[in-house]
C-alpha cells in the first residue's frame, strides 16, 4: 500500500486575455449535474446514482463518475473490472475495501485507487451508511465487470496494490487570500513517486465565507466540481451562472473561463476533478 502526502493544487499563474472559443452547441461551457434517481445494484447490496457517463450525453468525458451507497454489513461482491481503473472517494462512513491479496481501510475524505483488473470488493464497515464517489477510466461499461461464475472463467492475473491518499488535512494547508484552501489528492503529473493508473486529477477545495477562485481557465482541460457540502456559484465572462448546491456538479468545458464563488453562509467543500491531469502551465488565471 502506498500512502501519498497532498500536493498543492494553486495555480500563481497570472495573466490577461481570452481562450480559444468552442461553439460546440452539444456541450454548454458549464452545465450543472443535479443528482439523478438511485438504482439497485449488486441485488440490492448497494444504490447507485450516475453523474457523468450514460446519463450525460451531451458531455463529453473519457471517464465514469456515479454516487455509491452501502447500508452497514453490505459488500459489493467480488469482481474485477477490465481494462479500467477504479477511484474510490469516501464522503460517508467507514469502508474495508479488498484488492487482490490486499484489504485497506478508508474513512470520511481518504481515497483509494485500485488497478485495472483487480479482483475487489468494497464493505461498508461501520455503523452508519457508506456513501462514496467512485471513477472510472476508461469509462465504465458493462463488458468490462466480470464477477460469479465468470470469475474462474476468465484468466487473469494481477497482484494490484491500491494506492491509499492520505487525509489532505494530515498534510501541509495552503490558504490563499480569497479565502479558499486547496489540496491536490491525485495527479498523475506531479506525484512522480509512484506510478498513477489514471489520466485526471483530483483535488480538494475549500471556500470560506465569501470564499471564491477568480476568473480562470485550463487549456485543454474539463473541470468537474462536485459540491460535498455547501454551495457554489459557477459564472462565465459571457454571462452564464449556475447554482450548484451540495450533491450536484457542476461541468466546465476545455478551455471555458469561469469564476467560482462559495453561495453559503458557511465552508464549502468540493472536488475538482481536471481530464487531462491538472499542471501550472495549462492554467490561466485573468485579473
């Protein structure tokens, strides 16, 4: 198991100008992603609520993001996904999650990203419901969840190792003066010590009371905003805004300026989650 220390995810870039314009008309320069209806999965063990993938056809993502609950004693069975690897993001209550020859822990704002092809399971561990966000890329189909009987089936051998993000609140905070806090959890980029099975990265946010990241935009890059707590408001230079409460996500097209301002009363909490992997050169910030 490897234990990653957070990284800081503040760009200091500053500059002037517009980005390259995208007139796409199947995909708005931000779209909000209000929760969809949960389904049964795994018989029953578990409920799950799709974010980006089937239910958004209109963006366009090379990877899967849905909202997993498990009641206590519930498990997903054990199962392998091709081809994809699997980010896990704990918001709720205590997971034991198995990889291959290897079980780990996570709990409340700890991720766990498991290899391509590992025969997992995830147990809600703890006395109340475990809700998690969980990733996949390439994007999840069908084809590629094998479990049952189709597990001895299917030859293949693995000895995946999950890579264990610590608690970013164990490492070193970065305040900035417009009142947010960031922290990068994955990115395949800058954490360099060992090898990252995905191609985006993840990072931690927190915006105060009248918090707010200022114009910006990331060349190349989509930006998902998860809102675990609080409220967001995203707006555009072109006059775009949406209101993004907690639960819902809020989409940002490559390359699309925005603003982001905490719309609570109290500390807001997302996830920002860039496709390609977030790096200082590919942002531009706007005074």
């Amino acid at each position: 198991m490897y234990r990653i220390a957070p990284l800081l995810f503040v760009c200091i870039l500053l500059s002037a100008g517009c980005l390259a314009a995208d007139d796409s008309p199947a995909e708005a320069g931000v779209s909000l992603i209000a929760p969809v209806d949960p389904i049964p999965i795994f018989d029953g063990q578990a409920t799950y609520a799709g974010i980006i993938g089937e239910e958004t056809p209109q963006i366009r993502a090379n990877y899967s993001m849905g909202y997993v609950a498990i009641a206590p004693g519930n498990a997903t069975p054990p199962h392998r996904l091709i081809g994809t690897a699997e980010l896990v993001y704990v918001l709720d209550g205590t997971a034991e999650i198995r990889c291959d020859n290897e079980t780990v822990t996570a709990r409340e704002g700890e991720t766990v990203l498991l290899p391509e092809g590992v025969l997992q399971s995830i147990v809600s561990a703890g006395d109340a419901d475990l809700r998690y966000i969980t990733v996949s890329q390439p994007a999840y189909t069908p084809e590629i969840e094998i479990s049952g009987d189709e597990l001895d089936a299917v030859n293949v051998k693995t000895d995946g190792r999950p890579i264990v993000v610590a608690d970013p609140h164990e490492g070193i905070e970065w305040d900035l003066e417009s009142g947010v806090a960031a922290f990068t959890l994955v990115n395949p980029v800058l954490m360099n010590e060992t090898t990252i099975p995905v191609g985006y990265s993840v990072a931690c946010v927190e915006l105060l009371p009248g918090g707010y990241l200022g114009y910006d935009g990331i060349l190349g890059s989509s930006d998902l905003l998860y809102v675990i707590e609080g409220e967001i408001e995203v707006a555009t230079p072109g006059g775009e805004t949406i209101r993004v409460p907690a639960g819902s996500a809020a989409y940002v097209r490559p390359d699309q300026v925005k603003e982001t301002r905490n719309a609570a009363d109290s500390t807001t909490r997302l996830l920002s989650f860039i496709d390609p992997a977030w790096t200082l050169e590919k942002t531009v910030l706007f005074a």
